[in-house]
C-alpha cells in the first residue's frame, strides 16, 4: 500500500528534540482526525523511542536521530532511527524490565510501553550500526471492521 502522505525530519539527539519529535509527530498524526486517546498514544510512544536513541544509541553523545512518519488512509507508520552503538540483544532488550543503563534508574519499560500504545512494534538493530524503531497504529476502526 502506497502512503498518502510523508514526512521526514532528522534532528540531533538531544534531549530536548524528543519533545519537539513528539509534537511533529502528533501534528502529522492529527489529519487523521485520532482521538486525543489515539494522539496522547503516539506522542507518548514517540517520545519512548526518541528518548532510547538518545540514551542508548548515543549515550547522550553528540549523532543525529532520523524520523519517518508514513500516513496511509487510517493509519500511520511512524519510523525512528539512529546510527548509534545499536542492541546486542534485541529480544532481551524488550523484555519488560530489562535495562542496559541500571545505574541511570532508567525503568527498562521503554519497548513496553510502545508496545502497549501502538498497534505493532518492530525493532531492527545491529551492534555498532544503530537501531530503527517501526511503530504503527490505526485510527477511526471500530471492533467488528
């Protein structure tokens, strides 16, 4: 299925662009008329998946995080990459829980939570190359459709 409409965005992975990725990614979101349920979903796993390249992909070092957002006719696809240090593991890494970084108190629940808030999430990863996050949602269905 071809996209109706696109975007693309890169910015540098610093943690004040994760707020400016979510309200992209929201605006972009909106002409599909979602819910503020479905809105407040995307921005939050938005926020999740640019946060992790920040923190993991770069180590809160200097790189740039790459945003693709994809809109079909009621749903989205929403892609966020980076060419950072990338997952060893990527099974264990979305483990609920499960944390590389324990001594930043990070909470291990990032995949969880995008997972919880999309529809489906996909993660592509090779150590040393960076790691793309594929998250998409549909909008306006209803059970029985």
């Amino acid at each position: 299925m071809q996209p109706v409409n696109e975007i693309k965005l890169e910015f540098m992975s610093k943690s004040s662009n994760e707020a400016f990725a979510r309200v992209v990614a929201a605006a972009f979101v909106s002409q599909l008329d979602p819910t503020i349920e479905e809105l407040a979903d995307v921005r939050t796993a938005v926020s999740e998946a640019v946060t992790n390249a920040i923190i993991h992909g770069y180590e809160s070092k200097p790189g740039t995080i790459r945003m693709v957002c994809l809109q079909y006719e009621k749903s989205v696809e929403i892609e966020i990459s980076d060419e950072g240090g990338g997952i060893e593991d990527i099974e264990q890494a979305m483990q609920p829980l499960y944390t590389s970084k324990p001594e930043m108190e990070r909470s291990g629940m990032g995949f969880t939570v995008m997972e919880s808030f999309m529809d489906m999430v996909k993660v592509r990863s090779k150590p040393g190359e960076g790691t793309t996050v594929i998250m998409y949602k549909s909008f306006g269905t209803t059970e029985g459709e």
